[in-house]
C-alpha cells in the first residue's frame, strides 16, 4: 500500500527540479539512516522521495590540485574511510564521521545526512567546523556557498531555504604542519550518541601554534564554533596556561541542557576535558608524532 | 520490480521501491531468518550482507540494493566460511535464544572475509553493531576466533557440555519466533496506545476506519489480566481511563495496508489529561485502584532476632535505582486462530499455562478450550512471564473468525512491557569490633507502576534476600509495592533483590574498612555456612557453597588488587560482592510435571513444557531425564511446551525450571525406568539400549505391546512466611560471589570493566557450557544495571536512547563453578539464571569506590553521577 514516488535522478539539476516541484512533500534519501526511520515511525509521510545515491557529485570525493578535498553530502562513512588519502590528510574529521553508529550504518550514513539532520550531538559536525569546510547548497536559484557552522540554527533546524539540498563539503587545502582530532564522550563503548563532542584542527610550525578552529558539540542548541579557544591556542606551544585558557573558553561557550545523557555542569566540564585530549592529539599529528 | 543476486540466485522482488529490504525478505522473499529487532539501525538483527558489506538490513530502501549480491543466513551455508562458523557457534553456545545471532553471524561472515585470523579487538569491532541480550558476547567472540569446534561433544551426560539440542534451526534462520510463522492471509492487528501517563479518554464512533476498531466493550469474557488469581487489575482494553503510557486502550484490526495506513489524527478518540502520580505515596494522592486506597501495593517485612548485640562500627546510606528494560531483542509477537469453540495462540512467551488461563476468562470460555503454541522465544528475562498481544489476537481471531496476528514495534514494546521496579532503599547496619555483623535494617519503596504485575512478588522477596547470604543475628526489613503512572514494574531477572543487593554490599564495604578487614575477608567472616539458619528461621543443612566461591576468588581478589593503577588520571578499583537466591516460588506452591513415553515401534519421546527462552532448559532437562532412564540424550525424540501436548510445567522464572522441572524429569525417567525394568523383570542396575527401534535390557530385547510411560512431578517443600517473615520460602538458595576489575576516568567519570571473575554454587553443573553461558549472559545485564540502563517513559523508547551493552563493554569473564550438592535438586543441582546477575552491580560499585573513595548513591553509575560522587567524596 504507497503511493510514494520514488525517483533516482542521476543529475542534480532534476534532483533539484524535483524536489523543487514537489512543494515541500519530497524528502531527500541518500543512506536511508534517518528517513526509513521516520517513516517506519509515522514521523513523516513524504509524497516523494527523491534518491540521491546515483549523483556522481553527491556521491565523490576528489582531492583537487591545491589539496582541497570534495566530499559529495551523500558518502558514506564506509567510503571515506577507503578513500586512500582523505584519513591522512583530515583524520579527525574521519574518526568523527566514522563514530557514527555501528560498521552496519558506516555503510550508509553520510556526512550530509548527519549534517541536515540538525543535531546539536552529531559527531561529524564539530569536526568539520573545526576544519573549516565549507558546503555548497543548491536551490531553484543557483547554487552558495555557506561556512559549515552557519547551517545549524537549532535542535532539528537547517538554515536550508525550500527547496535547497545539501549537495557536498569542501575541505581547505592544507597547509604543512596541520593536524586534526575529533573526541566525544558516551557511557558506551559504541553505538551512542554524544555527551559532549570537541574538534581541534591545529597548524603549526617550529612548536608553536598558527592555526586553530575549534568545534564543539552536544553543549548548545547547535553544533559551535569556539574562537575564543582557538584564538588562545594560536601564538602558544600548548603549554598549560593556553590549554587551561582553551578549556575555559570551551567551558564558557557552552549553553548545554540537563538530559538523560548528561547535566549542564557535567557538559559544562567535559568540554573543557576534552578540548585539552583532542587538541594534545591534533599537536601530535600535526607534528608527525602520531 | 526490483532484481537482486539473493543467496546466488537471481531473484525479483515486486515490492515499493522505498520498501526495507528487512521487509523485502521476511514479507516478500519468505526469509524470515532476517530478524527485526528495532527498525533503527539499533540492534543489528537484521544485519545482511550486501555486496559483501554487512548492512542494517531495516536501513537500506529495497530500490538501493537492485542488481546487488544480498547475503542472509539462508544462504550462509555456501559461503566460504560459513559451516564453519555456524558449527563453531553452536559447539561455542554463541546462540542462545537465537534472535541475534543470524545478524552476529552476517556480521563475523564480513569480518572473516576479509580477515581469516582475527583478533580480539577486531572481532569486537566488526561485530559492535549487534546486540545480544542473552549471552554476554563472550562465547559469540570465542566462536569467531576458534572457527573450530574442538573435539566432538561428549555424549550428553550430567555433568557433559553438550551443545543445545535446540541449536541447529537458531544457525541458519530456520528457527520459528512470534513474528516467523503467521498464516499469509492473517489480518493485522495494531494496538492504540495511550500518549499520556494518565488520562481520560473517550472513543467516538470509529466506522470511518479502513479497520474494525476493537475496545473494551468487544471483550467476551473478563476485561483484565493479571499474575495473581485474585487481582486481574490491568485490562485488556482500558476503560476510559489510561494508567500509564503505553496503557492500551483500543487495537485496531484489518488487512495489515489498511491498518497501517491509519495515522494518529485519524482515531476518533479524546483525551483529558490529568495530573500522573510519578513519586511514591505523595501524601493525598488519589488511589490509582479503589482497591488499594493508599497506592500501597502490598507490603514484605522481616523480624528477626529480638535485640541487637553490642556494635562497634555502623554503616548506613540510602541508594535509588531506576526503571531497567529487559530489552530482549526479539519485540513480542504472535498470532491466534480460531478453530470452531477453540482458540489457537502462538507466540513468544515464558508461561504458556498463565497465558491460558488469561485469554481462556478474557474470552470466557473454557481452559480446555484454549491451545498454547508457543514459538522460540527470542529472550524474555521475565518480561514475557506477562500476557501481553495474546489476549487481544485471541479477542480478534474469536470475534473475527480469521487468523489475526501482532508484532510490537520496538517503541511500542518499550513503552508498554513491565520493567524492573526502581528502588528506594535505606538501609542502616552494624557490626562488632571484630566485624561480625549485629545487625541489619532495611526499608525500601518499589515503584510497582500502574498496574501490580508482579510487584507482590517483588515486596514479598526482597525482604528475605536483602541481608545476603550472611549470618546476621537482628534484622528487621520491609519492602513496599508502590503505585503510580509509570509503566507497570514485573518480573525482570533477580524480582527486586539485584536491587537490595547494592545497599547491602555497600554497607558491607563500609564496615569493612571501618574494622581494617580486607573487603573479601570480611564477607567470608560473615558468610552463611551449612549448619546455620537464616533470618527466616529456615536450617540450611546442605548445599552452602559461599565459603567455597569466596575462597576460589581469594587468589584472584590479591592479583587483580596488586596489578591496580593507583595513580594517574586512570585509577584502578576492585571490587567484591555476594549473592544469594531463593530458587522458586516464594513460600507458594511452583509444581511441574514431565512426561517420558517409549512406544512399542521403540520411539521415545520427552514431553517437556518447560519453555526454553534461550538459557538452555530444554537441553538440560533432557540430559537429566536420559540420566534418570539411562539411556542416551540422543535417543530422546522430543514434544516441547505446547498445552494441548506437555503437562504444566509452571513458568520459566525464578531460576527453577534446573531445580525443579529438572527434579520432575528426573522422576519421569526413574518412573519409566522401573515400568521398563519391571517388565524385563530385571534389576535396578540393568543396562538399558536402544537401537533400531529395540529396547534391550541388558542385551535382552524387550518386546512392548504398549506404550510405556513414566511421568514426575516436583513440587518444592516451602512452608509459607508468617506477618514477621518467618518460615521456609525456599527449598534451596543459589549462592554466589563476583569480583570486578575496571579502571575509572576521574576527569570524565567514565567506568572502563578490565575483568570480572565469577563463581557460582550451582550444586551441580548439569551442563557446563550452558551454565557458563547463563553466568556470562547474567553478567552482561548487571553491568547494564550498573553502568547504563534507565528507562525514562517518552524518552527512550528506541535503542539509541536506551542503552544495553554493546560487545565492547563486557570484559573477559572468568567463571568458576562450585558444586555443593543440593539433595533435592536432580544429581544435586540448582538455578542459575538470576544468581548470575545479583552480584554484578554491586561488585562494580564496590570497585568504583575501591578507585576512587566514592559510593555512588544512584545507578545506573551514568559519567555524570560518577564524576559528582568522587566531587562530594
């Protein structure tokens, strides 16, 4: 018993004509994690669903010549952790994306999904704000590009006009000398959802830092970007009067809830705990230790 | 039309194209060897291999895997390593209800691809995304990295590690759960549930719906069920008035596309919330049943000794444990048919003769007239000893005329299956400058929920449990069943003493430090002995094994103590705790019979109706009645719990079906023994064989021109507890004493387990294998009581909010099995499947303090709660 239509466009022009002719009844299918889900849920009931998987650029990862990564929004995590040169370059962006769910999920989870999903929690995201990608989205008007920290504007909520798809994440070239790392805390050994989430992506030279973003999850109503942590970081040998001064700042920046999974002073101590682990791992890869 | 390569074969599967493949290949493809355990990527049951990867198979939109290779356990026979692997489960007990194990077995198929030689951890990482509720993972790792079945199985005598006689079918999808075998033309039925902890409601008129809409009024017979005879307080279909959220009010019932096309919106029901009671007894709280005017269930108390002996050193502290979920990763299911003035009901359950005698007065009709068929059940840890789709299939099949089946949906089984109860204790104890214990007080309130359940089981067993397995000369305990709108607390492993047992070793703990004894050391001082008489007034004379578990952890206890990290960020605790459980009922009648039969063609068959929910009673009892007969297990043709077919052998709860269906099949194979051995008048130390259809008493062959049969029943002695808690309440008492090794995060308050060492008085390992497996199991759900699981009603309704342990958060587990014979129980033995869980909590949390100086208060021991405990340290 459906009536659903269910189109596989192998471009993104009809993807976009399609969804955008379905007047907010379609919804996107790339790995499938969230939608079956709702749907077998009575959570949404789209009339559409427009199956990204057969969009060559939705579904790539190329290195460009300047080291720039693209990576399609419907990859799964599965895929990128096969791609031979996409963990040596963004390891900590790998690790967080392949912290989503279980070996069976990292098959088709991807990290446009978690993205459009909205989590203040998901994994991926405070790893690539700490990066610093950059996503492009495309609409009935053409194509823009977007910082990814500015697309989450609440629990569940995108700044996605009608009409748009998240189409993929383009990572920056590299300089010499970077390293990156993303750490959560869950009360499971896997199959969890994040308590409190950091990414730190350091560049550095001679021992001293002279780049830094920071990410931080689960500890707001939308994924941030920490500044103020990173601005600490960058000028200093991540001795402990900066990382103390980093930690601080994540403490402060965070406006976490009390739930199931954790309290506001729990969430509120954890980020700073974890910003000084994940920053002492992007410093070693970033220096070739490790 | 979708084309896919299914099990080598092309096949085309006309379904929608958004359909799950789960679905494709249980609905469409007949391969109910897929299981659904969630629906959400959770549990990993439906785990298929596609193009070789393993994927949640409720994941993937039919459409993705068109001209794709799709792998299930069908057809893991022909793959490379797949008999292989499917014998080394089996030899290994890495299946024990089954649900889990086609998709831990997809999942290792992947693995061993790729890796013929794996290790530990990369076992653990290609199989994290499965969940297994029954065995504790350690046997599914132990069978993926020996890939080899050992040396063949011993014969099967008591005291043999045979594999499970029922093994085979849960290796290669053919096993049959509640969801597996419904007629194709079955009409659906969907329960309408309440959204609200409590509320009024109203139905208006319904026939708009593409579905009849069945409520109170279309019951026949009583609208109520319940465990005890003489309260049948929770109704099939609520009338007006909901209790709780999940409390079902209507179900609707149809052919499946139109019941499922019916949304929320399109009910014609009302409903007036109002204020739920959540806290207990909140003074003028309104009854929730006219019954029980103060919300006071019942009320379990214990008087012991008459004045306390003089006390140096006192202990007390109050602990607080919340609502935890067996979680069984098969979600209830079945179906029911009628056949002219009987009514058929197949399904998961653990108590086929009280599902009878429920849906015989819901549709009010005879108990002859209702046939019990119980499916394999995929794990049940008590939480399918209540009805729960049987009535209302039984309601729509009689009224209906047509077969009508169920499944619950994961959220649905969450919100409305009973639960352990969340305890509130204080207790308060004392002891001697020497550190013999003086005294002991408890008082505890349980959260018994909306509806009693068995929460008078519960308030009656904690008060005789919850001073331990130690000589304490004064105590005085009380446990009350309290009601409230949340979801109705049952049975669940350990009825309420896994609970008890945390306050009580943490006082043990404090005491102990208090006198400068070693913790171990002082449990030993104080254990139960043979010889001694409990608080209840009850002389143990044998079967007393603590000493002896103690003792046989004594050298693990020093060594895992000396290797602790006592510095650092990570810090290392042991931790160690004790055990006792009552095996049966409490102080109430708990019979069963079995039946053994030798017809004159030679065939002899077992009829046993003890239902086996993965812990292994059919293999047990079967080796205990070949012992008894003498003859081999292999010669046992067997007739499993079906009521129309076995004698009652009571429910599978209370650790008894070892102990006491075990003493029943024991006494049913003696019994057609001596009819055999009577016949060839010959004695009792004749040689029995069986070959070819020819029974030969000592090589002589016996001609039959009748059926021969011998039947046992067992019913334990009990003597009833009197208002002060005195009397017998059980035959025989398990015994037990874990330690527990973990390592503590003290920035982040996360709890990593290094090792648990496990020994249990069993009176005697009946099979070994099978025991280790329930210790193992049993462990795995304490380390869940103790470190992750809280059901919170509307906020963990799926598996990613609830937590169960993955096969990353059980440590290796060393078992230890002590054999201090019980007279009563067949070749001495006793339970074990609750036994095995008590301990576990409480040796973590006597760990953690170990590590860190703190008592935790509150479990489950959440990063948070650790992290607040060693702040206010």
């Amino acid at each position: 018993m459906t009536d659903i239509r269910y189109l596989a466009p192998p471009t993104l022009d009809e993807a976009v004509r399609a969804f955008a002719a379905a007047q907010g009844a379609a919804r996107i299918l790339a790995g499938g994690t969230d939608l079956l889900v709702q749907m077998r849920n009575g959570m949404v009931h789209p009339g559409t669903i427009i199956d990204i998987k057969k969009i060559p650029e939705m579904t790539s990862i190329t290195e460009a010549a300047d080291g720039s990564f693209w990576v399609g929004a419907a990859v799964s995590g599965a895929v990128l952790a096969e791609h031979p040169r996409f963990g040596k370059v963004w390891p900590g962006v790998l690790e967080a994306i392949n912290l989503i769910g279980s070996t069976q999920v990292q098959g088709r989870a991807s990290a446009g999904g978690n993205l459009c999903h909205g989590s203040p929690a998901a994994d991926s995201v405070p790893a690539m704000v700490a990066a610093g990608a950059v996503l492009t989205i495309a609409g009935p008007n053409g194509r823009r590009t977007m910082p990814v920290e500015a697309f989450p504007v609440g629990p569940g909520r995108t700044s996605l006009a009608a009409g748009e798809i998240l189409v993929g994440f383009t990572l920056p070239a590299r300089p010499a000398g970077s390293g990156d790392a993303y750490l959560r805390m869950i009360p499971r050994t896997e199959m969890d959802i994040a308590v409190v989430g950091v990414g730190v992506s350091l560049t550095m030279a001679g021992g001293v830092v002279t780049a830094a973003r920071v990410g931080l999850g689960a500890a707001a109503p939308t994924v941030l970007l920490v500044a103020d942590a990173a601005k600490v970081l960058v000028g200093s040998k991540l001795d402990d009067a900066a990382l103390n001064a980093a930690a601080a700042a994540c403490s402060a920046a965070c406006k976490p809830i009390d739930d199931k999974r954790g309290t506001i002073v729990y969430r509120t101590k954890v980020a700073a705990v974890l910003l000084k682990r994940a920053a002492a791992i992007a410093a070693d890869r970033a220096q070739g230790r490790a | 039309m979708t084309s896919l390569l299914l099990n080598g074969a092309a096949t085309q599967v006309a379904a929608a194209p958004e359909t799950r493949l789960s679905a494709a290949l249980r609905d469409e493809c007949g391969l109910t060897g897929t299981k659904v355990g969630c629906d959400a990527g959770d549990c990993g049951a439906c785990t298929v291999l596609l193009d070789g990867a393993q994927v949640c198979a409720c994941l993937v939109p039919l459409a993705q895997a068109e001209g794709r290779a799709v792998t299930t356990v069908e057809g893991l026979a022909a793959t490379p390593q797949g008999a292989a692997l499917q014998a080394a489960f089996h030899s290994h007990g890495a299946a024990q209800c089954g649900i889990c194990t086609p998709g831990m077995l997809m999942a290792a198929t992947e693995l061993l691809a790729a890796t013929p030689n794996p290790d530990e951890a990369q076992v653990q990482a290609a199989l994290g995304g499965v969940l297994c509720r029954c065995t504790g993972y350690r046997a599914i790792i132990k069978a993926v990295l020996t890939l080899s079945t050992a040396a063949p199985p011993p014969p099967g005598a008591v005291g043999d590690s045979i594999p499970r006689l029922d093994g085979l079918p849960k290796l290669d999808g053919s096993e049959r759960f509640g969801a597996d075998d419904a007629p194709a033309d079955a009409l659906w039925l969907r329960p309408i549930r309440s959204p609200h902890a409590h509320a009024r409601f109203s139905i208006g008129d319904a026939s708009h719906l593409p579905a009849r809409l069945l409520t109170a009024a279309d019951i026949p017979g009583r609208n109520g069920f319940g465990i005890y005879p003489d309260i049948k307080d929770q109704a099939v279909f609520a009338e007006g008035l909901a209790r709780y959220r999940g409390d079902c009010v209507a179900a609707l019932v149809g052919e499946r596309a139109a019941v499922e096309a019916v949304r929320w919106e399109d009910l014609p029901i009302t409903w007036q919330e109002l204020p739920p009671l959540t806290a207990a007894t909140a003074p003028g709280a309104a009854p929730l049943h006219p019954r029980w005017p103060d919300n006071i269930l019942t009320t379990g108390r214990l008087r012991s000794g008459e004045t306390a002996p003089p006390a140096a050193h006192t202990a007390q502290g109050q602990w607080t444990t919340g609502f935890v979920e067996h979680a069984y990763i098969e979600p209830e299911a079945g179906w029911a048919e009628r056949h002219g003035d009987t009514i058929h009901v197949h399904g998961c359950t653990q108590a086929p003769y009280m599902d009878r005698d429920e849906v015989a007065a819901v549709l009010g009709i005879p108990l002859d007239n209702v046939r019990i068929i119980p499916s394999a059940c995929g794990g049940g840890f008590g939480g399918k000893l209540d009805v729960s789709f049987q009535p209302m299939v039984a309601v729509a099949a009689w009224l209906t005329g047509r077969p009508v089946r169920a499944v619950w949906s994961r959220g649905e089984s969450l919100a409305s299956s009973t639960k352990r109860h969340p305890a509130s204790i204080h207790a308060t104890a004392a002891c001697d400058a020497a550190g013999r214990l003086t005294s002991f007080e408890f008082t505890a309130d349980y959260d018994t929920g909306a509806y009693a359940s068995w929460g008078p089981t519960v308030a009656g067993r904690v008060p005789v449990h919850c001073m331990g397995p130690y000589r304490v000369p004064y105590v005085r305990s009380q446990a009350r069943a309290v009601l409230t709108n949340n979801p109705p607390s049952g049975a669940f492993r350990g009825f309420g003493v896994p609970q008890a047992a945390i306050a009580q070793e943490m006082l043990w703990d404090q005491l102990a430090d208090a006198t400068g004894l070693d913790r171990l050391e002082f449990r030993v001082l104080n254990a139960l002995r043979e010889g001694d008489t409990t608080n209840t007034g009850q002389h143990l004379r044998h079967s007393v094994g603590l000493v002896e578990c103690l003792e046989a952890l004594r050298p693990h206890w020093h060594t895992l103590r000396a290797q602790r990290r006592t510095t650092g960020r990570l810090r290392g605790g042991v931790g160690v705790a004790c055990m006792w459980y009552g095996i049966g009922n409490t102080g109430m009648p708990n019979p069963s019979t079995m039946r053994l039969t030798l017809a004159p063609d030679g065939r002899l068959t077992f009829h046993n109706g003890a239902v086996d929910i993965g812990q292994g009673s059919t293999t047990v009892l079967a080796q205990i009645a070949a012992e008894a007969l003498g003859l081999p297990v292999s010669a046992l043709h067997m007739v499993l719990y079906d009521t129309a077919l076995t004698a009652d052998a009571g429910k599978t709860s209370a650790s008894r079906q070892t102990f006491v269906s075990g003493r029943a099949a024991q006494a049913a194979g003696a019994a057609l023994r001596g009819e055999i051995l009577r016949r060839a008048n010959a004695g009792p130390d004749a040689r029995l064989t069986l070959s070819d259809g020819t029974l030969r008493v000592n090589n002589e062959p016996l001609r039959l021109d009748t059926t021969l049969e011998g039947t046992g029943s067992y019913d334990p002695p009990t003597v009833p507890l009197d208002a002060d808690g005195q009397g017998i309440p059980y035959a025989t008492y398990g015994f037990a004493a874990q330690l527990a090794a973990l390592e503590v995060d003290l920035d982040l308050g996360t709890i990593h387990l290094q090792k648990i060492v496990a020994a249990h008085d069993v009176g005697r390992a009946i099979n070994p294998l099978l025991v280790r497996g329930q210790v193992e199991g049993g462990i795995a759900q304490g380390i869940g009581l103790a470190l992750m699981e809280e059901y919170l009603p509307g906020r963990t309704e799926n598996l990613h909010d609830y937590l169960i342990p993955t096969i990353g958060d059980v440590p290796d587990i060393e078992t230890i099995l002590i054999e201090a014979r019980e007279p009563l129980g067949p070749f001495g033995a006793k339970g074990i499947g609750e036994p095995a869980l008590v301990p576990t909590a409480p040796a973590i949390l006597s760990a953690i303090r170990d590590a860190t100086g703190a008592t935790l208060r509150r479990v489950p021991a959440l990063p948070h709660r650790v992290l607040e405990a060693i702040r206010g340290h």
